[in-house]
C-alpha cells in the first residue's frame, strides 16, 4: 500500500547521470508540466489516493555501489525512487531507457547508482497513475509513496553475515513459511537470502510468478534485505519461462553472476537443464551446450580475477550437483561436469551449495570425489524440506539445516583451528607475505624447473597438515597446496601457484643467459651437448617431461658437458644445477 507523505522535505541536488535528478529539476520538469496538463500538483499539497501495489518492493542485485527495487502497481504508473542516508534528506532515482523515461507501466525496476559501499540507505517507492497516455497529451495521477524501508550495500570491508538459503520449494508456499517459522522461533536473524533453483515449479503465468514473489519477498524481509534468486532446471520448463527472467535483476542481465560481501566472494552458476539438448521432451528448442560454454570461460575469468583471489572466504551456488549424482534421467549425463570439475579442482572454493536431489546431504571433502564440503539441499514436503543458514563470523564459517520439526544440523566449514600460522617455503619467494585469512598465493622462482619444499604450522596441536613437499621438483604453472584438517573432520585449503619472476635468488651467477643446449631439436639416441657459462666441480643435469617427471639424471663437472639421450620424441626440459642451486633451464625438442 503506498501512502502520501505529510509535510515537506529537505531534498538534496543530484546530478542528472544514471537517470538520477534532484527534486528541484523534478519539480521543474514535471510539477509545471502536470499542473499545465490539469493534473494534480506531483510533490505538495495534494489530495492522496490509496494505491494497492501487486508485488511490494523488493531488493535485487546487490553491489557497493548500487541496488535495485523492483515492484507492481496494480494500475499503469509512472514510478521513482526516493533515497538516502539521511531519511529527511531524499534525492530521486529514476529509470530512462533510450530516452525514455519508464511510464505507464505496472512493473517497476530502478536501479539506484553511485552509492558508497558499506552504507546504510533509506529509500521509499513513489508512484502516479497513468489517467492518460497519448501521443500528444498525457495525464497523471496524484504521487503516491510508500513507507521508508532501508538496505545496506556491499562492501570490502571484512563483514559478518548470515543468510537463508531455500532450493526445491516447487510452489510449496505452506514448507515455505513452516521453515521460516523455525528461523524465526530459533532467533536467527539473517542479512540476506538465496533461492537456489527450482523455487517455481514451471511456470505457467504471470499471476503465478506474482504470487509466489509476493509470499517469498514477504517471508525474507526481501523490502529492506536483497533476495538472490537463480533458476534450476524448473524455472526453465513450463510456457511463462522465457518471461521469469525479467522479474529479476542481476549483473549485467546474466543469470551466473558473482558479487563480494566483505571479504567473501559468492559465485553463482547456472546447469541449464538436467538433460542433454537432444533429448525428446525439448522439441530442439534449448541450446545448453552453448550457454555452458559461454559461462565457463567466464567462470575461468571470475575464478582468475583479483576479486575472486583477494577474497578470504569463496561461496560456490548452483542447482544441480556435478558430484554425488547418477542422472536417472539421462544417463551418464551430468550437466557441467566435464567443463566445471576441471576448474573446481585447483579452486580454493570453501564451499559448494546446491539442490535438486530433493535430499539433504552434506559431503565432506573427497566423500564423493568433490575437492571442497558440497551441500545438497532439500526437497518439496514436510519430510525432506530445509532451510539452510550460512554463517560467517570472524574466521568461522558454519552451515546449519533446519527442517520443519525446529531440528538443526549443524556443519562447521571451517572452525577456529583450521588455519595455519606461518608458511615456511625454500626455492622460491611466497607472494603476498603470508596471512592466515588468504587462501590464495603464489610462489616466484627464477627458471622454469625449480625444487621447492614447502610447510605449513596449524594453529592448533590436534590439527594435521597434509600436503607439505621437501625437495619436489616442480614447473612453472604447477600448483601446490597445504590443507588443514581439524579432529572433527573439517578442512581448510591453502593454494600455491608456481610462477616465474624475481625473487631473491636471482643473482647474477646464477641464472646465466648465455648458456648453449645444442643440437636442438635432435633425436632420442644421440649426444645432447651444453656449454655452461664457466667451469663447474658439481654439476646436476635432469631432464622432465611436459609434466614434471624425471626422466634422465647425470652428475658430471666441467664447462662443455657431453648428456646421452634415451628418449622418445617430444618437449622437454633440461634443468641445470650446481652446488645445490639450479642455475638454468632450457627446453629441447626430440624428434
């Protein structure tokens, strides 16, 4: 319901950028205008009419700088945004597409830019009633506004969060407000919420899709706290689907997106359907294989990108589970695996949250083959339906699933002894210096082969450290990783990615440029000859394939050195070291 404000206002300039004006230019551009159309005056001294709104304001696409609000009127309206950190002090945000600006419509989005991040704001939905819209004449009705709600935007700042996530609801509004029911009866309190797929339950209309954003919206607070929605395989069937999209904001109108809470990156990603393309019940009207293709190279960029590796906490979401599922529907067939668990295998994600196997399970690491703990959320009735809660408090990440009877599992991600204290590496330079809230490093070396030992301190006696090398022959581009176990089962990975660049062994002596490998290419049963830079009393030759492995090992001395081959064709690499320190690296072709 959208009420009038009594009284007046101290309204702020705003520059017109983004569709934003200041309610002085307002007030020039359309009191003038209306009063001259015979309408009633837009900002003071009018008579309000009640308008009953189909959807109430909802909050979409979170960011640090912006956020939108979405709702319906229930007649055509022209609608703004009024907003602020100060309630008594409003400037106005408003939507213009191509140079016009969005009237006579009953479904509403304004994005609200250029805001500061960590800030709380205030802001109301405002509203007039299209009488009249014709080529060259148009009527409005008196401005309706709603009551002030408020959000926070995102930020850098190391935050604390809770949020709710629901997957597998299928239309089932009575679990829905029996789980938020045990939310509230346990005094969980949340900042924002998560619908992860197959909400709806292929949708049929509008008036269907209105009804359960009215009741979800309405049961997550989503006025005053964002609500994330995706889409599982069941928001794609049913004839309303194409239009689902559009009641949703996210970035850049992509449906896998990612945005940083803090100092937590949340990724979400999008299976299509849980079938292949050709299978009968499309009518060959999906092309999956295209869109998965395009989001996973921009999943390889997000997972690459300083926003992704500067994060301290990394939260995986999509529907359907590429581990811990046999696909009954299309055998063999699990969408996303091949081009996803790739990537996910050197990803330091903390956790991975999914749905649509109407079960709740949760799955440490490696339990079914997954590289990090994977959530399956649960399912459509009273006996499998759950609300899970994320936490993170401080270093502590928790997961908690409530079902409708008020019990709660509780799964501790990473408790506070599941973390190193110091990092310990010889043969190359850490990079940034160590931290135990950064999970992402890289280690410099001089050349292209390398040995390294690496080791990492838990912060507690009754944690493990696995994963710790001595002496490991390694290559540019390998990665490492140290993993903490705590005695409850719980892990927490640290990732090492071997990169070539300066570091402190880069002394001039011992990384000469004009050292010779001749002849190159050459063939597998032939002498392979070197010219170091000087004479050497220890000299150890190795020579490693494309992988790492170790294939030929010679200690000599001298200046021209003499290297027998018994090798099949390919690349390789020839790694020189003397008095324990690799002096140069060269790559040879076998014929």
């Amino acid at each position: 319901m959208l009420f009038g404000l009594v009284g007046s206002e101290k309204v702020r300039n705003h520059k017109n950028k983004f569709g934003m004006i200041s309610r002085r230019n307002f007030v020039k551009q359309t009191g003038a205008g209306l009063l001259a159309m015979g309408a009633t005056p837009t900002l003071y001294g009018f008579a309000v009419q009640e308008q009953q709104l189909d959807v109430q304001p909802y909050l979409q696409n979170p960011a640090a700088d912006g956020m939108t609000v979405m709702w319906r009127t229930a007649d055509p309206s022209y609608s703004w945004i009024e907003y602020g950190t100060d309630a008594g002090s409003l400037s106005i945000a408003r939507t213009v597409e191509n140079g016009i600006v969005a009237a006579n419509i009953t479904r509403h989005k304004v994005r609200i830019t250029g805001l500061a991040p960590d800030t709380k704001y205030y802001y109301r939905v405002c509203s007039q009633k299209v009488t009249k819209y014709q080529a060259y004449s148009k009527e409005l009705g008196p401005v309706e506004r709603s009551s002030l709600y408020s959000f926070t935007t995102l930020g850098a700042t190391p935050r604390d969060f809770t949020c709710l996530i629901f997957t597998d609801l299928h239309d089932n509004l009575n679990l829905f407000d029996k789980l938020m029911a045990k939310v509230h009866a346990h005094g969980i309190t949340f900042d924002f919420s998560i619908f992860n797929g197959d909400i709806f339950n292929d949708p049929a209309s509008e008036s269907q899709i209105l009804t359960l954003i009215s009741h979800y919206n309405q049961g997550v607070d989503a006025a005053n706290k964002p609500a994330v929605y995706l889409r599982g395989n069941h928001e794609i069937r049913g004839p309303y689907a194409m239009q689902w999209p559009s009641f949703f904001d996210w970035p850049d109108g992509q449906n896998y997106f990612a945005f940083t809470c803090g100092d937590t990156r949340f990724v979400f990603l999008d299976n299509g359907e849980d079938k292949g393309d050709g299978h009968a019940e499309y009518s060959g009207l999906v092309d999956f294989d295209s869109f998965r293709n395009r989001q996973t190279e921009w999943l390889r960029d997000e997972v690459a990108g300083p926003a992704f590796t500067g994060a301290h906490r990394k939260i995986l979401v999509h529907h359907i589970p590429i581990y811990s599922w046999n696909n009954s529907f299309d055998p063999g067939f699990i969408p996303c695996y091949s081009l996803w668990h790739p990537i996910f295998m050197t990803t330091p994600f903390d956790i991975d949250i999914t749905g649509h196997l109407h079960a709740f399970r949760f799955h440490p690491v490696n339990a079914v083959y997954n590289p990090f703990p994977l959530v399956v959320g649960g399912g459509p009735t009273d006996s499998n339906g759950r609300v899970m809660v994320l936490t993170k408090r401080g270093d502590v990440l928790t997961l908690k699933a409530l079902d409708v009877s008020g019990n709660i599992d509780v799964f501790p991600i990473y408790p506070e002894n599941v973390t190193l204290t110091g990092v310990t590496v010889t043969g190359g330079d850490l990079e940034p210096a160590f931290d135990p809230q950064q999970t992402s490093y890289r280690i410099l070396v001089p050349t292209l082969i390398c040995t390294l030992s690496l080791t990492g301190e838990p912060s507690s006696i009754t944690s493990v450290v696995s994963g710790s090398v001595t002496e490991k022959p390694c290559t540019v581009g390998e990665t490492l990783s140290l993993t903490v176990t705590a005695d409850d089962g719980t892990a927490k990975t640290y990732m090492f990615t071997v990169v070539q660049g300066t570091t402190s062994a880069d002394l001039p002596e011992t990384a000469p440029h004009n050292i010779k490998v001749y002849p190159n290419p050459t063939e597998g049963n032939s002498i392979l000859y070197a010219e170091l830079d000087r004479h050497y009393e220890e000299v150890t030759i190795r020579i490693l394939n494309e992988t790492g492995n170790i294939m030929q090992t010679v200690r000599t001395q001298g200046k021209l050195l003499t290297l027998p081959l018994t090798l099949h064709s390919g690349i390789y690499i020839v790694s020189f070291s003397a008095y324990q320190k690799q002096i140069a690296a060269r790559k040879i072709i076998i014929q």
